[in-house]
C-alpha cells in the first residue's frame, strides 16, 4: 500500500491484535507541507472537513499533546496523539466504552505534486461489534469527503 521502506506503515499494529481495522486512502494533488498544515490544525477542521462538527486542541502537534472532536453523527470524545512524523504520519488514541479507537494518518508524496492520503482506524475491546454496525459504514465514507476536502482546503490556504 505504501512503498516507504523507512517509515512502518503502521508501527502500532504490531504492538498488540486490534478487534478489528479499516481504512481508506486516495490520491489528492498539492503540497505536501500545505497538506501537512491544513490535516495536522485540528482546531480548523470544522471549518473545512465535512467529518468534523467542533474541534479543540492543546499545545504544539506532538505525542502526548490532547484533542477533542465532535464527528459528525458520532458522539464527542477527547484523544490523546501518540506519534507524529512531520508531513508523514500522525496517530491518535481515544478511549470508547470497554477498549479505545486508534487512528493513524498517512501522507506519503508522489510524483507530479500528488500525495497519496490514508487513515486507519483500529478498534480495541468489546464494543467494536457496535461500533462496526452504527459507525463505521459512515466513517469510511467520510474519509474519501474528508480527503476531497483536504485537497481544496491545501489548495485555498495556498
């Protein structure tokens, strides 16, 4: 999926089995820096992600720094980011009821000014039979919107 020997696609994986997985990528044209501003200001994201209704965040963009987000359709909830890789990767970990949701984004730059995009979520606990029934049908279709509105957002802040 990534060709990227230097950077684990998903360095957490290993660490422990989740429930269960899913993930989207797409391939969107831009900057790689202005991609990597726009994703990573989390308090901005209701202004341009369709996914995103409210927005906080805490401090600088690094492990251990704290957020909180309203999804669309989905309950509110505060995460915690545990792993940043300037204009690469960021992953986050937020805690759902019995186990915790782990998120990793990915931006990996191509040729030509194209950048492909990726988000994994993981589902830890007895709560992912639910939470794969009500929400994750949804959450993938929002991740390719999301996407399409990264690209134009990178492309408006030029």
């Amino acid at each position: 999926m990534y060709p990227s020997e230097e950077i684990p696609m998903y360095p957490f994986a290993e660490k422990e089995s989740p429930m269960y997985s899913f993930g989207e990528e797409a391939i969107i044209t831009g900057a790689i820096g202005a991609v990597w501003q726009v994703a990573t200001d989390i308090a901005g994201w209701p202004a341009w992600d369709p996914h995103e209704q409210k927005a906080r965040f805490e401090g600088d963009f690094t492990a251990g720094a704290k957020g909180w987000s309203k999804p669309a359709g989905a309950p509110p909830g505060a995460f915690t980011i545990t792993a940043v890789e300037l204009e690469r990767m960021w992953a986050s970990e937020a805690g759902i009821p019995f186990g915790r949701l782990r998120g990793e984004n990915r931006y990996e730059p191509l040729p030509d000014g194209k950048i492909r995009v990726g988000k994994r979520v993981e589902v830890h606990g007895p709560f992912g039979p639910l939470f794969h029934l009500i929400w994750e049908k949804r959450m993938r279709a929002d991740m390719h919107k999301s996407f399409a509105a990264l690209e134009a957002e990178a492309r408006r802040r030029g």
